[in-house]
C-alpha cells in the first residue's frame, strides 16, 4: 500500500475525499467495504470515479443504495449467481447482462447521473473510436452496463455510433478525472495489484477486527462462512465442467503451476488475458496521477468471477482500508514521502 504526504488547503477539515474504484470483477465488492469505512469516519466523499465493478459499486453509492445492495450480494450464494447468467446466442459476447442489470435497476431506478448527491464519471471504451467514453450525465444504468461489458463475456452496448465495452480495456483506474475536484484528499482503490506472492484472501483477512465485525453484522460463525464457501466452490466447479465456467477461469487466474492447457477454456483466457492488461494499465495511471491513498487488493485473491464471495472481499476492502486510514492524521499523512510534482 502507498500513501503520499498530502498537505490540506487553510480551513479545510482534511476529510473530503475524492474517490476512483478501479475495475476487477468480483474483487470489486471491496468496494463496498471501502466505502463503509469512510463512511463510519465521517470522510465526506465528494466525487467518485469509477470502472466496470468500480463503476457499478460507485454508481450505487452515489444514489444512496448502498446498503441493500450490500445486503443482497452478501446472500447471494453460488445459485444466485447462476440464476443472473443469461446467455447470448450472438457472436459479439456470452452473456447478455439482462438480467444482472435488472437487479440493479431494483435498487436505483433509472435515475441520470446529473441528478446524483454526488458528481459521478463512469468510464467505457469504445470500440470504434478506440477511445475512453467518460459519462457524466444521462442514464446512470446505461453508465454502468457499458462500462461492465468484459469484451467477450458481456454484449456490448450500442450507443449510436458508439460500441462500447468495459472501460478497463483502457483506463482500469480512472484517477484523472478525479484530479480538479476540489477535495482535501484523492483516494484510489486497485483491485487488480500484482503481488510479488499468490497471497490469498483467508490470508489477507483479519482474525479479529471489530469494524469489519460490524460490519457483516455479526451474522454467521467461522464454521459457517467456511461451510458457505465450500459449498460456494463445489458449485462452481460444477458450473465449470458443463459450460467452462469461472471456477477454471479462477485457477488460472492464481497462477497455478500445474494447470495443463487443456484446463484452459475460453472464459478462462479471456478474463485472465483481461485482468493482466488492467493490472499493468492500474500501474501507469498510479505513477501518472499518484493519490494521496492507495488501496490495493492483489488479484491473486480470488478470481474475477467468484461472485459467491462478497462477504469476505468486503471485510478485505474496509480491513485494507481501516489500515491506510489509521495513517492519516488530523490534516496529513504519517509517511512523509512527498507527492510528485505535476
């Protein structure tokens, strides 16, 4: 984790944060865990800036459904999972995200972006220009379902001239248009980090911590999450021996030796491909705009479609957090490496 020394504007409070979420699929739901730590410090967030999983957790913050959604992705389960997968029978993506957006929908309406509490930017790639799409206005859902659309897994979504797919192809980390906002600090969240190991998420996890405790509500004991996520494992793999599911993209994504090439299917190519070029990406948008914090949650964690897995990345996502805010004094920050220029 980096954290750059921040001076704050005379008179400010020191706790207006301008905040990018970085793409990363199911890792994403870390997210959520970010957030609700901010929000139990009483950091005001002022603008958020947001791609793909980073997008949609940002979006629905923005108009104040957090906490349902919260609630729903941490019961969802490995056949809530299945359930929201809707196949395609065109060329142009697997899965059509019908059903996955109408959820969505169910908790925010179609309300436009202009009309948020909170200045938001969702970030997409378009196929034909081959250029960023920042929306900062207009339809919040078609936002969010053009900047999720995983070329290859998810249709893209036309927009006039426009083919849009997942902004991640281009800008993972969409930190730049946070940079102007008048904010006393500019947060980054990345959830596709190289790690120099193949840590894992029960490794990652705190044994104790009362935030994160509270959090999930106290709800379920050790044996019972453990009991969940075999379950949610068992699941998957059978997902996987049917229809080259995200249990075969998830190994290959933890960098597992022994894998033959015959393990690896379509899926799995895809989203392993995808998420190596957002990690080297999230990279350079770091060293080109340096946040005053940095989040990292390493991609070896869990795999981009592990979405049984919410409870647990979220407590991930406010431990981390809890850690770079512990840092932060009054009106500075503890380390005392300064901020580049520019």
């Amino acid at each position: 984790m980096t954290v750059y020394r921040h001076d704050c504007p005379p008179g400010s409070s020191g706790k207006r944060i301008a905040l990018t979420l970085g793409s990363g699929g199911a890792r994403g739901y870390a997210h959520i865990g970010v957030l609700q730590e901010l929000v139990a410090r009483d950091y005001e967030v002022v603008a958020i800036s947001g791609c793909s999983m980073g997008a949609l957790v940002g979006g629905i913050f923005a108009a104040g459904k957090l906490e349902p959604y919260r609630q729903w992705v941490e019961e969802l389960g490995s056949f809530g999972v299945l359930r929201l997968l809707d196949m395609s029978f065109t060329s142009m993506g697997a899965m059509q995200g019908r059903k996955v957006m109408s959820k969505i929908e169910s908790f925010i309406g179609d309300v436009a972006i202009e009309d948020l509490p909170i200045p938001f930017t969702a970030v997409a790639t378009d196929l034909m220009r081959q250029r960023e799409v920042w929306f900062q206005r207009g339809s919040l859902l078609k936002a969010i379902r053009a900047s999720i659309a995983i070329p290859g897994v998810f249709t893209p979504v036309e927009d006039g001239p426009r083919l849009l797919v997942d902004g991640g192809l281009l800008n993972p980390l969409p930190i730049i248009s946070n940079v102007s906002v008048h904010a006393d600090l500019v947060m980054a969240v990345n959830v596709t980090a190289n790690s120099p190991n193949l840590v894992s998420l029960e490794e990652l996890l705190p044994v104790e911590c009362p935030s994160c405790d509270e959090a999930r509500g106290g709800k379920g004991t050790n044996g019972e999450r453990r009991r969940g996520d075999r379950r949610g494992a068992l699941m998957a793999r059978r997902f996987q021996e049917s229809a080259e599911s995200e249990a075969e993209a998830d190994r290959a994504e933890r960098g597992n030796a022994a894998l033959g090439r015959k393990d690896w299917g379509r899926l799995a190519t895809i989203l392993t491909s995808f998420d190596i070029t957002q990690a080297a990406l999230a990279r350079y948008k770091e060293a080109g705009y340096p946040p005053d914090i940095l989040v990292e949650i390493p991609k070896t964690v869990c795999g981009s479609f592990e979405f049984h897995r919410a409870r647990d990345l979220i407590r991930l996502g406010r431990h981390l957090t809890c850690q770079a805010l512990d840092r932060i004094e009054t009106c500075g920050i503890v380390e005392q490496t300064e901020k580049p220029a520019g």
